[in-house]
C-alpha cells in the first residue's frame, strides 16, 4: 500500500519483471508493506520503525514498513 498518488505513480519506473511482483494500491485492506514518501504527511507514522528508510541531508525522503497490522483505515 502506498501513502498517496506519487506512490502509484513512481511504479512506472520499475522494470517490467519487478512490477509484475508487485500490487500497489493506495487502499489495501491486509498490505504486505506501506510505503511513504511523506509528501502530504510530514510527521511520522504510527507503525515503529521502517523497515527500510531513505535519508538526505538527515532527512527521511522515503520509509517502507514491513508489517501485517497496517490497515488503509489508518
């Protein structure tokens, strides 16, 4: 699941191969990952650590949190 529409977009930039694993949605009632790219939500996420986090210049850009207890009601 992905935090918002840049999200769903940005896949376009993955190669075929990748993009065929995957099922990105904005609403996903069981998400196997939530990915933020904190472009509408600069505070962070109720969901603890990220699994993954990208930072530039001390500042998180990107987090994927790999978890069963995301819910797109969150």
């Amino acid at each position: 699941m992905v935090a918002n529409n840049p999200g769903v977009f940005n896949a376009s930039i993955l190669k075929e191969e990748d993009i065929n694993r995957a099922d990105i949605q904005l609403f996903h009632e069981n998400p196997d990952y939530f990915v933020s790219n904190y472009r509408f939500h600069p505070e962070d996420y109720p969901y603890g650590d990220p699994w993954y986090r990208k930072k530039i210049m001390n500042s998180t850009i990107f987090s994927i949190w790999k978890t069963d207890t995301v819910s797109s009601e969150q």
